[in-house]
C-alpha cells in the first residue's frame, strides 16, 4: 500500500545545503515542504564524517540564515587560537538536529522522513518498514544530492590493496589502542591535512609519520576569512589591494601565483614546493607551521596500488613493511559533475552559485526562487560556478566571485538579503558612510573588479593557448 502526501516542494536530501535551502523558503514563503533523506538524522555527510574534523572557516559563516551555529566565541587556546570558533561534527549534527525539531517541524510546514530511499518520480520508502509514498508536488522538486559530498568513510580506498595491510578511513584513527610503528597519510587535501594535525596533536613524533602528497595544495590563510570586527577594517582594504595588484601585474601564471603567496592571497605547506591544486582548503599559520615538521612527504603522484613491501604510486614506489597503517584520505569530497541549469520546469538541482559557500548558495537560491517569477531571471542571477580542483581553477574563483559583484550590483532586493544574510561573511573592504564617498567608492571598486577580470582573462587565455 502506497500513502499518498501532497506538498509545494519535495527536498530529495537533509544535509547542510538542503537544510540552509528549506530554513529560507520557510522564512520567506508560504510554502509546504517534504524532506526525504538516507540518513538517520539531519546533517548529510556529517552524520558520517570522522569525529575530530571542524568547519575550517568560522562558524559564523555555516548553518541556516535563522540560527546562530555557535555563540561567535575567539578561540583561545589551539592551533586555531585567536580566530572565531570552529564547530566540530558533533557540534554541526547537533545543530542540524535542532533546526529540524525547533524550527521546521513546529512550522507544521515540513514533513521529514529520514531513514527512506528516494525512489523517482515523486516516490520514496522508508528502509526500515518498507513503506512506501508518493508525492503529488505542486512547484518543485528540489535535488540536493546533484553533487553531494563524499568522504572517505563513505566508501572503500579506490587503489588496490593486497591482503593484510592495514588501510582505514581516518574515521578509525581516535579508536586505535595499540600504537603503529609508522602512520601513512594519503591525500593533501583537507581531509589529510587534518588527519596529519589530529595524529601530531595525540603525540606522534613527526618522524614516525609518511605523508603522501599527490598534489601539493594552494590554501586560503585563515585570517583572511575573519569577520569584522574580529578583522579590521583596513587590513581587509589592504589585502584587497594586494591581491589587485598582484593580479594586474603578473607577467605569468607561475608569476601570479608567487605574487599572491607574496601578497599572503595563497598559502603553500612546504616553501618549495609548486602547487597545482587549489580546493579553498583554509589553515592557520600555527596549523602551517605544525604541518612543516613532516619531512618524510612523498611527492609522486596518486597511490596506485599497496602491496606488503611498498606503496606503487605513478611516478615510483616506497618501501613500507610491518607494523604501518595508512590513512585514506583520497575522497574527492566533492564532485564536479557537469553543469546544469540550477532553475528548470518542476526542478530546482542546487549547485554552488559562490565558489566554496554551498549553504550560502543553497540560501539564495531559495530566497530567488520564492521572489523572482521566471525561471530565466533565476538562472541569470544564479549561474553555477564549478567547484575549483586545480592551481589554475584559482582563476575561475577569482573571476566568479568578481563576476558575483558586477552583477548584483545595483540590484536592491539582493543588496537587501545580501546585508540581512547571516550566511554572507563580513569580509568586503567596508564602505563609507556618507552617501557621495560610498557611491564613488561603489563605482571605484566595480571597476577595479573589471579591470582584474580582464587581467584573469588574458592570464588564462595565455595558459590554454600555450
């Protein structure tokens, strides 16, 4: 027997993006809403994610535009003292749990199945009971899961691996009880960097730890990422500055890429190292410094395969033996799949619109689509940006965030949600006061975002062409 339910929208999800999609429409609209999701509690991914990992940007900047996450406390002690709090994946499930039961169940404007398959076609079951439904949706069904995050615990290491090594998601690093004689970390992305952290914090002795690096990576500093007023005001001026001038006078790729480490724009692990990856993972300069006690850091390329004797990687082996657990950091957290429109007839597919801000892209797509009519307005405002993976993707980034400003600007229904969003970090050079200086610097600062972007163009141009 198949229950039948009506609703305006049908949220295939409940993780980060879907919640901050749903907490929106909620606040702005009238609408009803069914969310159908896998997992047994709301949070996607970080249901499911190792129990050490933080937001590595503040929580200021995470969540629903209708909850606070955390109390906006500086950390006072740790390798993230003196910067806004990062909440940890209890901190972040337990928010989300919260949001559910006090906010959209209360509305009575939200029914919330969790622990149930979405089957298509407006049909779903729950996998414990079996029981199945079907949705009659009035607007939209709304597919959070288009490209949803991975994470290493979801799935098994993709390099084979002979029988009897020791290979374990970092999820299983905070059981171990009977120590290692060496630690093998896979993987240069966030995920590794913090498995890296997380085993130097417990005690580990650099020495006793092997990094395999496939990728060196190109990071965000942290302090770049503070609102004000934890951040001044002139420093963001300052920053801004610098990295408009270390766009317009690159010569080069690899000329821009050392002006913006200059510049302090992007962080590098090792000095010499030349990164070519960039996934807007975010350090502190203690974690940077933590990280550089690592000397045994294997630069050939991807794992692929781990026998008894050595880990074969592309570009050579390593002898490893007894006694040694590696940590599978590799999942590409999350995929690039291709680009589709975000706005469709009876579809919403959410996909970043701000480059690295999922829950702030799922919030304005919700606001646009509860108050702009026509779908093409929508796409128009709402253009997908690709989830960055290489160095050269920093460009992308860069061109889509200064893209982002041109054009809102002189929009005031979204100058107004901009200004109100808890979502939309206070990281912007501040404007003036007076009415004149801030029209004169409005138009300043937009055309010093055209003039970089053009500058962006040639740069990239010259590196597909060459």
């Amino acid at each position: 027997m198949t229950t039948r339910i009506e609703a305006d929208y049908l949220v295939i999800g409940a993780g980060a993006t879907a919640m901050a999609f749903v907490d929106t429409l909620l606040s702005e609209s009238d609408a009803t809403v069914v969310m159908v999701d896998r997992y047994h509690q709301p949070g996607g991914h970080w249901t499911v994610a190792y129990p050490y990992v933080r937001l590595h940007q503040p929580s200021a900047m995470y969540g629903v535009n209708s909850r606070p996450l955390g109390d906006d406390t500086i950390d006072r002690t740790g390798l993230n003292a003196g910067f806004y709090e990062l909440a940890s994946a209890a901190e972040v499930c337990s928010y989300y749990d919260q949001v559910m039961r006090q906010t959209f169940l209360p509305s009575g404007r939200v029914s919330y199945f969790p622990m149930a398959e979405y089957d298509g076609a407006g049909h779903f079951h729950l996998t414990t009971s079996g029981d199945a439904y079907e949705v009659t949706v009035r607007r939209r069904v709304v597919d959070t899961t288009y490209q949803g995050v991975t994470v290493p615990a979801m799935r098994p290491p993709e390099f084979p691996v002979a029988a009897g090594v020791q290979v374990v998601p970092p999820n299983a690093l905070p059981a171990i009880r009977d120590p290692y004689e060496r630690y093998v970390v896979v993987g240069a992305g966030k995920t590794g960097i913090d498995a890296c952290l997380w085993l130097l914090e417990q005690g580990l002795a650099p020495e006793r730890l092997t990094w395999i690096m496939p990728r060196a990576p190109w990071l965000i500093d942290r302090v770049t990422v503070q609102p004000i007023p934890l951040r001044r005001a002139e420093d963001i001026g300052r920053d801004f500055l610098a990295k408009h001038e270390a766009v317009m006078s690159a010569a080069s790729l690899p000329d821009l890429f050392d002006r913006l480490n200059a510049a302090g724009a992007l962080l590098k692990i090792f000095p010499d190292d030349r990164p070519t990856a960039f996934r807007c993972a975010t350090v502190s300069q203690a974690e940077l410094e933590r990280l550089r006690r690592i000397e045994d850091v294997v630069r050939l390329g991807r794992v692929k395969r781990i026998t008894e004797t050595e880990i074969e990687l592309d570009g050579g082996a390593v002898p490893v033996g007894p006694g040694v657990l590696h940590v599978d950091c590799t999942a590409d957290a999350a995929k690039q799949l291709p680009v589709v429109p975000i706005f469709q007839d009876g579809l919403i597919t959410l996909q970043s619109v701000r480059v690295c801000q999922p829950v702030f892209s799922a919030a304005l797509i919700a606001h646009v689509e509860a108050a702009y009519p026509d779908d093409t307005v929508k796409n128009d405002l709402c253009p997908v940006t690709p989830n960055p993976r290489t160095d050269v993707d920093w460009l992308r980034f860069a061109l889509s965030a200064n893209a982002e400003a041109l054009r809102w600007a002189g929009n005031d229904d979204l100058d107004t949600w901009l200004r109100t969003s808890r979502l939309q970090p206070n990281i912007a050079p501040p404007m003036p006061e007076d009415p004149v200086e801030r029209a004169a610097f409005a138009r300043q600062s937009l055309t010093m975002l055209q003039e970089q972007n053009g500058r962006l163009e040639q740069l990239l141009h010259a590196h597909e062409v060459g």
